[in-house]
C-alpha cells in the first residue's frame, strides 16, 4: 500500500471514530440507520420533453 492511501485511510478512520463508528460492523449499521439523503439542490433539472426533442435532430 502507498504511503498516501495510508494516510488517507488513517484520516478517513479519525474522522469515523469522532461519530464511534471504530469498525466494519458499526459502519454497516450507522449506515443502514441513515435517514435519506435529499440531492435535488445538488443536481440540473431534467430539460423539458420539448428541448429534449429539439436537441434530437
């Protein structure tokens, strides 16, 4: 393993023990518990059928 993916790794591992999450099984379950995440402030709208055919051609 590369000096950085295991820096990486131990960052990511610092950051799940803040929230008590110190192995595979507790992440497994802190995830399966996750409420739904709401991405539609994060993405385009979808174009209207009209744009979509227009842009057909």
């Amino acid at each position: 393993m590369k000096a950085v993916e295991k820096t990486q790794l131990e960052k990511i591992k610092k950051a799940l023990e803040k929230y008590g999450i110190f192995n595979e099984e507790q992440l497994n379950e802190a995830i399966k518990n996750m409420k739904p995440l709401n991405i539609g402030c994060m993405v385009s709208p979808v174009p209207s059928k009209k744009v979509l055919e227009e842009q057909e051609c």
